[in-house]
C-alpha cells in the first residue's frame, strides 16, 4: 500500500496528466470543424487531400444528415460548426430555412449548374445521385421494370418490392413525390406499398443484396449502390439491374451532396477554401472513381457505365424544397411503414 | 483494487448519530451533487414541454406509442423471467450440486457481465443474421444479464441456513417440494432484486436492440434523434422511458414482500448441504457448459476471428491507440470526478440520517434508474444553449458520466464510511483537532478503501459506456466504445476487434467486483 501522501500525489499527477489531455488539442486559426451527414469512406480521404494541400486541419463530427441539421439548429448562432456537409438536399434546406447559412459566393456557385444549388445561393451541391429502381434481372425481363414509380404498387408486385423508410434518400424521394403530385397522391403511394406487402429493410445495401439474390424483384435505391457491390464481388455476379424511371416523376430523382457555410463561422476564409477544393478536379474525381456518383464541376466525367446525368428523366423539381422531411416522417408513420 | 474490508469492523448504527446536525460544508456539498445530479432530468422535462402540451399529447396518444411500450416492456419482462429461471438453475447447480468443478463455473457464470451489449448482438448478428428483432434481443439481452439474477442467488443459496430445509424434509417433504416451499421463498429477494436490475437493463440497453434493430424505447428515441429534424419528439419519448423506469423501480419497492426469511434464533452457523447428484452430475455439468458456450463461446469466437482478420487487414492501429487515449481520459476524469462526489453523499447517508441526507442520496441514486440516451439527450440540449463554452467538450461527457454511475461511486463509499466509527472523529475532535484536520488525517483514510474501490468500478463502466459517449463527445473524439460502435455499423469487424477485445478485458474486472458487491448486499 502506497501512504496516504504518496498516494494523494499520485492522484493528483494523473488528474493534472487527464486534465492536459482534455484541454489540449482545443481550436486554432487554422482549424476547420465539419459537420458530416456523409459517411467517413466517401470524404475522409478528400479532407485528407486538402489538409495534405493546404496545411488547414479539419475536424469532422460524423452523423445522420437530420441529426447534425437538427444540431445546427439547435444550436443556433453558437454552433462550433463552420460547415455543414449534408447527404441530400433536405438536409441543407432545412439548415438554410432557420436562417443559418451565409451566402456561396457566386464564382463558387457558377461552377455547377443552377439546378444544382440553392435558389438563394446559401448552399451548393457538391455531387450528384440518382434514384432508381432496381431490378432482378433473371425473375424480371428489363421490358417488364416499371418505368413509372408509381407502378411498384401494382398487384403483380405484391411482396416483391423492398424500400428502406428510415433512410435519407428514401424520405427525400417521397418529398420530392409531395412537391411534384401532393400530398394526398404520395399518401395514397404510401398506403398502396404497405397495402401491397412492401418488403421493409434497414437500407439500401441490404435491398440490392436482396434483388441480386432473387428475395425480392424490385428496390427502390440509389444508383451507386449497384457499383460498390459490383466492387466487392465483381460485375459477372451481378444479377441485380438498375433502371431509370422515365416519365420525369420522382423515381428518378437527381438529388444532390452539397455543403453550406454557417453564418456564424469566423473562418470564412478557410471554410470557402474548402468549398472551392471539394469543386475542384481532385476531389470531383474521387467522388465520381470512388463513390460512383456524378460530378458537377471542373469538367469531371462519371463514370463511363453511369449516363450522362442531362439524359436521366429527372423530376422538375427544385432541390431547395425538399427541406420539409418531418411532414414526410409523421406522413410515413401514420402510414405503417416507420 | 478494493481492497478486503477491514477483518472486526466497528459498525455503529446509523440510529446512533441520529439528530447529529451535518456540518454545513458537507451538506452544501451533498446538496450540489444531488442538484447535479437532478440536472439531465428537470431540463428534459422543460425541453420536451417547449413546444406546447399539444404536441406533447400529440407524439404521445398514438398507437405507435403503446405498441412502443408494449414491445419494451414485453421484451424487458421476457428477459428478466428467462434470467431468473437461468439464473436460479445456474446458482443451484454451482453451490448446491456436486458439480465437478463447481468453484470454476460460478466464476465462469458470472462473466457474459463483462461482455458490453453492443459486442455480444454484434457476434451473435455475424453467426446467425436472421436472429434480428425481438427474438435476437430476447436471446442476446438474457444471455448478457442472466448474471445479475445469478450473482445474488448464488450468494444466498451459500448463506441460507440449512435448519429450514432440514425441517422440511423430516416433515415429510421430498427434495422438489422442499425446494419450492422453502428454498424458492427464500430465495424470493434475491431473485427480485436481481430481476430489477435485468428489467432496467433491458429498458437502458441501446446498443444490442440497435443492432438487432428491435424498436424499443431507446432505439425509437435514438432513430428520432437522428432522423428528424425536430427533436421535440425525442424529448418527449425520453421523458416517458423515464417515467416507466421511474414507475417500475418504485412498483418493485412496494411489492416487495414483508415476510421475514431468516431465523427466530441464533442457529449454528453452518455451510449449506451439498446435494449429491451421483452419475448425473456429468449431464448436469451440461447446463453451465452450455449456458457459458452460448453467453461467452460465440462472442469469444467471433472476437477471435475479427483479431485474425484484422491481422491480416490493413488495421489503422494508431487510430486504435488513440481511441484507447479517448477513453482513459474520458473514463479516468468521469471516474475522478464521480468518485470525488460520492463522498460528501455517502457520508451524508451513513453518519447524518435526516431529511437532506434522505433527499441527496435519493438524487444521486436516481442514475440507476436513468437510462444513457436519456442523460445524453438532455446534456446535449442543455449544452448547446446555457453551456455554450463547453459544448462539445469533454466536461459535458464528463458530467453524465457522473449522473450515471454516482450510484456505482456512492455505494461502495458508503460500505466505507459505514465501517468507520464517527467516534474517531469524534476523538480527534476532542483532542483538538480542526475539522479540516479531521478529514484530512482521519476520516479521509478511512474512507480511502471505498473511495478507490468505486472509482475504479467508476472507471470500467465508463469505458463500456455508448450512448451518452456518442452523443456527446467531442468532434473528432473517438473511444473504444463509439470506435466498436462505427467500425461495426459499417461492416468493418476487422477495424472492430481489437477495440472489442480491450474493452472486454477492461470489464472483466467491474464484473468481478460486482460479483463481490451483490454478494454482500444479498448476505447483509
């Protein structure tokens, strides 16, 4: 047993050790913090490109794109944030509605297409992705995959349809459906898929594993998915399908990744040095070769399976609209399927 | 460690001091650890009110919502009746069987305890994948905490005196019927207090139910927080997982029975007859074999083959290093401070029964009954406006670890401070020592054993902790725990093993303490 003095000091070393631990490391001038609603694979690496580039560190808190918009605006004008990286453009709607975001500047903003940022210029899509249905292609002949979404519903489908509800893109797809044919109509959509036995997973992955392996004939998810799983067990084993709506309804829906800078950030500088590299060549490149989604700028080609995002029947709908997710979320649980 | 207590304590009784009024500087203290402590609780009422009765009433009268409580409490009362009857079986064959080898397998029963939730549904979901929903939170959750019904049965079934059950048999009884009118009964508080704490387990559990994807309370809550941009609804939900806690510890206080299980007189104090099980103690060695080979084998072979994956995948083990930094800060300072705080309450409790010394320690055993996400949710929303300094830092993680596991801390200080005699206070007092005096070279040593042996106890919890670890810590912070957690939640058990391995490690030994605690607490 160590005496009760030795043993006083012994503690207070290790409290005055935590302590130093626990303050150092805090903000400097040149330190970024990001708010993440994309996963760590898809960016860390293009934040690591930048820090490597510009010698500007970046603290990134990873999380749910509601969770971190919800976070923000709890936050308010406190926030440590100085960017708000979201996975869709809900998310950045959402932010942009309480007020939060300060403006892009324009030579940033001109550099994707105007469909592709927001109509007040506070945020930016950085990527693109489309919605699609998936489709096994043994059980279902290409000419037989609905080209209208709303057609999943048909009796011949009846518990061969698989949709993940508690995924982002999923819920901004039935927002833009609410945009684009009402509420009433997308309520309608809802009872129809829970009416006709609609496969529930936890997301996307674990549908287009379900397609490819014959579970189920039809997914409703994003095109990239179809690419990574193509990556890991190769394109020959490959029985799952992805097929584009072609009506222009929201089954197509391009949304987009984008970013914001919070109003109150006092590093605007650095954080729109962020922005300009994330449109940048390198990192347009890494999203389009490593995520397989589409670039928006610098000129940078998707890959040469994907189509060209111009030819994608894509709803007219305005992206700066999809920000009322909670209507769609209380939509979906008195429906049955949250 | 803690060490053994002390062989002829001086217990005086807490009577005694009755009256005695506590210096003002203790009850200060104690008073601001039981506000603290309070704290989470009273700002998650007020935030979950903010946007008006109306929509409180609306998130709550929903059929989503009973369905919700139906599932929990369902699933909570499913787990803790298969862990009373695998518990009780378990303690019977490893104390009253001639069960080869049985001094082993009650330490082997006791250890599915130092398996944190989120690694056992993450081995089990890799072996079976169709074991999701309610029956693989049912199977996982029984597994894990079957240990906190065995622990304390075991220890009574050692100490019951065997005169009852002798005078059972010679009146006719045979072996069965003696076991379920004697020894069931007297087993009855063991047994209760063992199945609360499976049942606020249950209730508390975020992560296997996460990963099992079975809506109770604390994942509905959790994918509320995440996935909406109101979190009015959260607050809400939390306030009533609250309530049900709240309702169920205090149902279980009152129902608590009045009969009298122990002897009228001083019988001879003799250890409990041994039943001899002849050739069928083999087949009865099945039962903790099997208990153990599904609680402890397949989560030990998983890890084993997420160690070798890992080997042979590219593993980032600097990031595993620092992780293990995160959560020896995180843990060390939660355990410092909680310990810290744990004295002027349990020496309020032991040494000044009153009303406030009643009230703090009510307080501060409230983290029992409070689950993480909850303490975690309140922190966040009360941090981001009144704490903006130290939002997101680790104070604020800090502090709910002290709401949380202050029981933990009290408890063990309390076994302390009830061990020494005021008089020796009083005595140095008398020789004219100064009450800072006093502490300082009387009261504090003597209180020192307790002391270390909570916040160690403090310590290993910590490290296991998830939700409020998520939730709260700061930007770019990583533990064992959340480092388990998002390796895991992507597929990465390679990245997951060694994080999983060290944290199992660390928790075996919170679990051997435990196992001495409730051993106590069922002989006193």
């Amino acid at each position: 047993m160590l005496s009760s003095r030795r043993r006083l000091l012994v503690v207070l070393a290790l409290a005055a050790l935590l302590t130093a631990g626990a303050c150092g490391g805090s903000s400097d001038s040149k330190t970024l913090t990001l708010y993440s609603g994309r996963a760590e694979v898809q960016i860390q690496p293009v934040i690591d490109l930048f820090t490597k580039e510009t010698g500007i560190k970046v603290k990134v808190r990873y999380g749910a794109t509601p969770e971190l918009a919800a976070q923000i605006s709890e936050e308010g004008s406190n926030s440590p944030a100085d960017l708000f990286f979201a996975q869709d453009a809900g998310g950045l709607g959402a932010v942009d509605d309480r007020g939060l975001f300060a403006a892009v500047p324009a030579d940033l903003l001109a550099e994707v297409d105007s469909k592709y940022h927001a109509d007040d210029g506070n945020w930016i899509g950085i990527t693109g992705r489309v919605r699609v249905i998936v489709a096994n292609s043994k059980n279902v002949p290409d000419a037989d995959v609905p080209t209208d979404v709303f057609k999943v519903t048909d009796a011949k489908w009846k518990g061969k349809v698989g949709i993940a509800p508690t995924n982002g893109s999923f819920e901004s797809f039935l927002t833009a459906m609410r945009v684009q044919a009402g509420d009433a109509r997308t309520k309608q959509f809802m009872h129809d898929l829970k009416a006709n036995d609609v496969k529930i997973y936890n997301d996307n992955a674990l549908i287009l594993k379900a397609v490819n392996d014959g579970e189920i004939d039809l997914g409703l998810i994003n095109h990239y998915y179809w690419y990574q799983l193509a990556n890991e067990i190769g394109e020959d084993k490959m029985v799952a399908r992805n097929h584009f709506t072609l009506n222009g309804d929201p089954g197509a829906l391009v949304n987009v990744a984008g970013v914001g800078v919070l109003k109150s950030t006092d590093h605007m500088d650095l954080a729109t040095q962020f922005v300009s590299f994330l449109l940048g060549k390198t990192a347009q490149t890494f999203f389009a070769d490593k995520n397989f989604e589409f670039p928006l700028s610098a000129g940078v080609q998707p890959l040469p399976s994907l189509p060209h995002l111009d030819q994608v029947q894509s709803p007219d709908i305005d992206l700066s609209k999809l920000s009322d997710l909670d209507t769609t979320l209380t939509m979906l649980r008195e429906a049955g399927l949250l | 460690m803690a060490p053994p207590p002390p062989s002829s304590p001086t217990v005086v009784p807490p009577g005694r001091v009755r009256g005695h009024r506590p210096p003002t500087g203790l009850a200060v203290a104690g008073g601001v650890v039981a506000l603290a402590a309070l704290l989470p609780v009273v700002y998650l009422l007020v935030r979950a009110g903010e946007d008006g009765w109306t929509k409180v009433s609306d998130t709550l009268l929903t059929e989503g919502t009973v369905r919700l409580l139906a599932r929990s409490l369902g699933l909570a009362a499913a787990v803790t009746l298969a862990s009373a009857v695998i518990g009780v079986a378990l303690a019977w064959f490893t104390v009253r069987c001639d069960l080869p080898g049985r001094r082993v397998w009650r330490v082997v029963a006791a250890l599915p305890l130092a398996v944190p939730s989120y690694v056992g549904a993450f081995a089990y979901l890799s072996v079976f994948p169709w074991l999701t929903g309610f029956r693989g939170a049912f199977v996982v959750l029984t597994l894990l905490s079957y240990p906190y019904v065995f622990l304390p049965v075991a220890a009574s079934l050692e100490r019951i005196d065997p005169s009852f059950e002798e005078v059972s048999r010679s009146l006719g009884n045979n072996a069965g019927a003696t076991f379920r009118k004697v020894t069931l009964p007297q087993l009855r508080p063991a047994i209760a207090t063992g199945g609360l704490l499976v049942f606020l387990y249950c209730l508390s559990d975020f992560g296997a139910v996460s990963i099992l994807r079975f809506d109770s309370f604390t994942r509905v809550i959790y994918l509320s927080y995440q996935g909406s941009f109101d979190r009015t609804p959260a607050a809400i939900l939390g306030c009533l997982l609250l309530v049900v806690t709240l309702v169920v510890v205090s149902a279980e206080a009152r129902t608590r029975g009045r009969a009298r299980y122990y002897a009228s007189g001083p019988g001879a104090n003799r250890p409990p007859r041994v039943t001899r099980l002849g050739r069928a103690r083999w087949w009865a060695l099945l039962v903790p074999a099997g208990v153990a080979v599904l609680a402890l084998g397949i989560p030990a072979v998983n890890l084993v083959r997420w160690l070798v994956d890992s080997v042979q995948a590219d593993v980032d083990m600097a990031r595993v290093w620092r992780a293990a930094g995160g959560s020896l800060v995180a843990s060390g300072l939660g355990a410092l401070v909680t310990g810290a705080a744990a004295i002027p309450v349990a020496l309020l409790a032991a040494r000044h029964r009153s009303r406030l010394a009643s009230v703090v320690e009510r307080s501060a055993y409230l983290g029992h009954a409070l689950p993480g996400i909850v303490v975690a949710l309140a922190l966040v929303f009360f941090s981001a406006r009144y704490l903006t300094s130290l939002y997101q830092r680790l104070p604020v993680l800090v502090f709910a670890y002290l709401v949380l596991f202050l029981p933990l801390a009290v408890s063990a200080v309390y076994t302390s401070a009830m061990q020494a005699s005021p008089a020796l206070d009083e005595v140095a007092r008398s020789l004219g020592k100064r009450p800072l005096a006093v502490l300082r070279t009387v009261t504090a040593p003597l209180l020192a054993p307790g002391v270390a042996a909570g916040t160690a106890l403090v310590f290993l919890t910590c490290m296991k902790e998830l939700p409020a670890t998520l939730l709260l810590g700061p930007t770019g912070f990583e533990t064992l725990a959340t480092r388990v957690w998002s390796a895991t939640s992507i597929g990465a058990y390679g990245d997951a093993a060694v994080p999983a391995a060290l944290l199992v490690v660390a928790a075996a030994v919170p679990t051997w303490l435990l196992s001495r605690r409730l051993g106590r607490q069922a002989a006193s």
